[in-house]
C-alpha cells in the first residue's frame, strides 16, 4: 500500500494541457487531487497505518450501493434516475456522521491491477478475475453480457487507486498489524468518498478532452452535443453542453447542493481525418465499456500531442496538384494549363501552411491576399498571346487556383447546423461563411482589375478554347480521382482510409454530373442527389464494416463544392466584375445554369438591357453571386445528407451518436 502523506500531488495551473489534465503528455492523478480535497475539508492527517480514533461508534454502516441489472451493453442508454453526486456533495458527506448515504457504484477492481501488482503489494488477487484473451472490438458483443451492468462498467470505474483494495484487504487479512480497531466509520468513509471524487473528477476531465479532440479534428458540428450527451450519460455524469463556432459551454449539474461547475473549452477547428478516426475509435470503446477513461485520455492525450502525417512541403506540392486536376473537370481547363495551375496551387499552399500560421495579423487577411496575388498573377499568365489568341486560359487558371480554400465546408456545416435546430451555431456560422465568400469575390476583382489597369491588352477570355482531349469522360473522371486523392492527403488521412474516399467521391461526383445535364437549370437538385449517393454509400460503410461515414464522405463533399459553384456561374462573376471597374460597364446579373450561359448573356446583353437589370436589381455582381452560390449549393447538399441518414438510420443509434453529416 502506498502511503498517502508521501505521495506527491499535482496542482493544476493556468496553462491550457493543464486546463484539460495534460501534464507532460499525461493526465493529472485525480485520485490525488481527490485526497488533497478531502484533506483540505477534514483537516486531519490520513495515515492509514496509525491513525485510531478511540471515540467512533463501533459498526461502520455505508450507503446504498447502485443496483446490479441484467443490461445488454449494446441497447439504447435511456437518462439514469439518479446521476452521480458532484465534488461538493461529496465532500459534505463527510459531516453526516455517523451514517453516510452516499450512492457509490459496484467497482471492478479485477480490470485495473493484474495478479502481479497485487502480489508485489502484498494483497491476495481477486479469484473472480480473469485476463482477457483478446482485447475485443467496441462493436462486438460482451462475453459476460449478463453480468454487465450500467453501473459497474468498465468506462466509469477505472481510476487506479491505493483505496480500491481497502477492504478486500481487510477481510482477506492481507495487510499484516491491521486490527478491528482500524475499521473506524470516519477513516472508511473518508476512503469512500476520496475514490468517489477521484472517479467523479477522471470522467469530468474525459468529457472535457474528447469535446477538445472532437472540435479539433473536424466532427460534424451540428452532432458534437449529441456526441457529449450520449458520454455523460453513460458515465452517469449530470452534465449540459452548448455548443457556439469555436467553443463549447459544459455545465457539471449538482442536483443534491443545487450547484454547477461551468467549463469553457476553445478549439481552433480544423479537419484531421486520420485522428478523428482514432478520437471515433476511443469515443466507441468507452460508450461500449471497452476500456476506462483513464485509459481513454491517455490516448486522447497523445492524440492531440501528436505530429501530423505528413510534412509541409509534401502537403505544398499536394496543394498545386489538387489545383492542376481540379481545372479541367470543374472548370475547363486544358492540359497546358495544369502547370500553370499547379504552380499557383503551390503558392496558395506556401501562403496558407507557411506564412499564415506564423503571423497572426496575416491570418486575418489571408483569404483576400491569396485570392488577390493569384487573380492578378493568373490574368497576368492568362494574357500571353498565341496565334492570334491566348496561350493559357484565365478563367480557369483564376478559378482553379482557389479551389481549395472555397467556404463550401463552412456553409454546409452552417447550413446543417440550421436544418439540426441549431439556430445560434448555425446563424452565426452562415453569416460568417458568406462573408467569407465576399472576401473571395472581392480578392478575384482587385486582383484581376489591377492588373486590367497595368495592360491594355489583358486577357477579358470568360471561357477556355476547347480541350485537346476530345472523349468528355477521359477530361474528366480521371481528375476526380486524382482530386480526390489530394484532398485525401491534404486532410491528414491515413492511407488504408483513401480507397472507401476513392469510390465514394467518385460515386459522388458522377450522380452530379448526370444530374446537372438532367437537370440542366437547377443546381440544387443535381447537388441534393450527389449528397445523397455519398451520404448513403458512407453511411452504409459506417453500419456495415464499422468505419467513419464522416471522415469517408468528406473528401466527396469537397469534390461536388468547385463542381456547384462552377454550374452556377458565380466564381466566373468575379472574373467579369473586373471589366466594369477598368471600362465602366454597368454590372448585370449572373444566369443560374452555368458559365456558358453567362458568357452568352454576356454578348447578346445590350448597354439598355444592362441599365435596365441593374436599375431592377442594384445588389448584384461578384459580392452578392458568389455569396448566393454557396447557399444554393449548400442547402443541396443539405438535403441529400439527411436524406441519407434517413433511409440508413431511420432509427438513429442505439446507444452512441451518429458519425455522419
């Protein structure tokens, strides 16, 4: 047994791993914050061995213990008629003597120490105990299901403490000198309640770290507060969750003291698809009483200490690569102008991953700024005569290049934050979404009239000369694929998670094709059935072989975003709103069926028709069309996705929350 007054505590401090019980990669010892709590409000020493107390009440009497039910660990956990107490309560236990009405669960102290440490400790293991052969997968079913209960899973009973092994100690006669007289009321349920709050505290500190790594590695927004809510409740914790763009508000409810402790847990949110499959893992282990928190926030812990996948020059090359293949099926570029494109796509990628994280005050502009130097710089490429023509197409080199920091993520998540009833979340990242779209249109007007001002002769192309490659699918399908492959790595996904990327982008991406000549003046319905097809296709990989529907159609949700937005005509707005500036054209409106009706309307549309359209409508040109376009494509692909969650899960989950958008 470890002496108490010897063991070293920790102390937590302001710093933000010390905020979510990370200290050197490790979570703190709760058990020990949870003696030097209960230290704090006796006053007294806790010496095991010498302390006696001549003048306690001979029975030692404790409260009632959870009830043990036959409960399949698989089934839907419905809201527990009692939670566990809070660390107030806790500790106010203390001065209800001599009786003590505290409600503490059955501990399976067999999963926590093996047969050695007992030996070493001089403590006789638990005959009931039984290593497990195989460590079993969080969808397979329990071995000993009948004995499982609620109360007694591993998930909440897995805190590594000296008081664990008190009192199969004491009636085994384990621990030599240790009389009747030892057994005193106060020093029991001083132990009792140390390991209640030391248990209490380990799976507050749970919630919190998994919401961090959850926010950090991209879950869908509009679910993390089911994810939260399925956790405590299985954990039995009585806890609140109230997710804002950025943070999330975790109320720790005490229903005994009518008191709450209010945590605040700020994210930086990206997208990490290979960690977010390892956060899923843990998440699912623990609903499914696989492993314990402490455990669990070990790995989460080392998770997000974790370096990423693949290095900066490596993710800059995969940058202009996504630019090069993303011209030609989205917005028609040639063979010749892939290189061009790719050295763009490289300089957004230095822009994005080199400079921006190492000033602050550029991050804020970055999106204006990339989108400026790359406008001007492909006009600049894009006005280089040739036969009587152009030798790079402009549309396509100013579109493409952009590509991969479009806001379509930001508005689908908006958007399905809104259709979920999140309506602060969902407000606030809609309108943040379309500002960050008119940030776009701005950058590709300046960016391109600047340099209309500095030549005469640039280029005013709206759409590229036709494609050396004559067969339409081999101008297309085959870049999806190559596409695709480059969101893959540029999110962090891991290898064995790219092929099920593969399939379901490309079943994605050709419903939307079929779809847009079908439906040829409406590009909301073409992007609901892409939605749709990899909504089902991910969900189904997700019911059926245990995989991450959210992490498998993401990449095909970035796929059909250039491909909308192209079939709207609204990035190709941007380039024409230069022209107004340079040669004082008076604006006019952007047709909804693509970038050749655009370019059609643009020719047959005359200065009267042109005065006329904006005198009916003044609020339009880049600013308002690229913004428009998002939402249009968006709430498509809104539509397919719940759909598909739908028809999958008509039910929902049993027990967990859905991993899906």
């Amino acid at each position: 047994m470890i002496r108490l007054p010897e063991k070293q505590f920790d102390y937590p401090s302001d710093e933000d791993d010390d905020y979510y019980g990370l200290v050197d990669g490790r979570p703190h010892n709760r058990t020990s914050e949870a003696h030097q709590l209960v230290q704090q409000m006796t006053r007294r020493d806790f010496h095991l061995l010498s302390r006696i107390r001549a003048n306690s009440p001979s029975g030692l009497r404790s409260g009632p213990v959870t009830p043990i039910e036959e409960r399949d660990p698989d089934a839907y956990v419905q809201r527990p008629t009692h939670y566990r107490g809070g660390i107030l309560s806790s500790l106010l236990k203390l001065y209800e003597q001599p009786t003590l009405n505290l409600p503490l669960g059955r501990y399976d102290h067999s999963r926590q120490s093996s047969s050695g440490d007992l030996s070493a400790r001089g403590l006789s293991p638990d005959p009931s105990w039984r290593a497990p052969q195989k460590p079993r997968k969080w969808y397979e079913k329990s071995p000993n299901q009948s004995n499982t209960s609620l109360s007694g899973s591993t998930a909440k009973n897995s805190i590594s403490s000296p008081f664990s092994m008190l009192r199969r100690s004491r009636s085994s006669g384990a621990i030599p000198g240790m009389s009747k007289r030892m057994g005193k009321p106060q020093l029991e349920d001083e132990i009792r309640i140390t390991v209640h709050i030391a248990e209490l505290l380990a799976r507050q500190r749970y919630l919190l770290i998994l919401c961090k790594a959850l926010m950090k590695f991209g879950a869908p927004t509009h679910r993390l507060e089911e994810y939260m809510k399925m956790t405590a409740r299985v954990l039995e914790i009585n806890a609140n969750f109230l997710y804002l763009p950025g943070c999330m508000i975790v109320s720790f409810d005490d229903a005994s003291t009518h008191t709450t402790e209010v945590k605040l847990v700020r994210v930086n949110q990206g997208v990490d698809l290979g960690k977010l499959s390892d956060a899923h893992t843990v998440y699912k282990e623990v609903i499914h009483d696989v492993i314990g928190v402490e455990e669990a926030m070990q790995r989460l812990s080392k998770l997000l200490q974790k370096d990423n996948k693949y290095p900066i020059w490596l993710l800059i090359l995969f940058h202009g690569l996504a630019s090069a293949s993303v011209g030609p099926f989205a917005f028609g570029a040639r063979p010749i102008d892939m290189p061009i494109a790719f050295v763009l796509g490289c300089l957004l990628g230095i822009l994005q991953l080199v400079l921006s994280p190492r000033s602050h005050l550029y991050s804020n502009v970055f999106e204006i700024s990339a989108a400026v130097l790359t406008s001007f710089l492909a006009r600049a490429f894009g006005s280089i005569p040739y036969k009587g023509g152009h030798l790079f197409c402009f549309a396509a080199l100013a579109q493409s290049s952009i590509a991969l920091i479009l806001p379509g993520y930001l508005v689908l998540c908006a958007s399905l934050e809104l259709q979920s009833r999140s309506i602060v979340a969902g407000s606030v990242r809609m309108v943040y979404a379309i500002i960050y779209s008119l940030f776009l249109g701005f950058g590709i007007t300046i960016g391109t009239a600047v340099y209309g001002l500095l030549d005469r002769h640039a280029s005013t192309d709206y759409t590229c000369p036709a494609s050396p490659i004559t067969n339409e699918y081999l101008q297309r399908f085959p870049f999806v694929i190559i596409f695709t492959f480059c969101l893959a790595t540029v999110n962090q996904a891991k290898w064995k998670q790219i092929p099920v990327m593969l399939v379901i982008a490309f079943a994605g991406y050709i419903t939307n094709y079929f779809g847009a000549k079908r439906f040829y003046s409406s590009t909301q319905v073409s992007s609901a059935l892409g939605a749709f097809v990899v909504g089902v296709m991910a969900n189904l990989y997700s019911r059926l072989r245990h995989g991450l529907a959210a992490a498998a159609m993401l990449p095909a949700i970035f796929v059909l975003v250039p491909s909308g937005l192209a079939a709207s005509g609204s990035l190709v707005a941007g380039i024409a709103s230069a022209g107004q500036i340079t040669t004082q054209q008076t604006p006019f409106s952007v047709p909804s069926n693509g970038t050749q009706s655009f370019v059609d309307a643009a020719k047959n549309m005359t200065a009267e028709h042109r005065q006329q359209s904006y005198q009916e409508n003044p609020f339009q040109g880049v600013v308002f069309d690229i913004g428009y376009g998002m939402v249009q494509v968006a709430i498509g692909f809104t539509v397919g996705l719940f759909l598909a969650a739908l028809v999958v899960y008509p039910l929902g989950k049993k027990r967990s929350g859905l991993f899906s958008f």
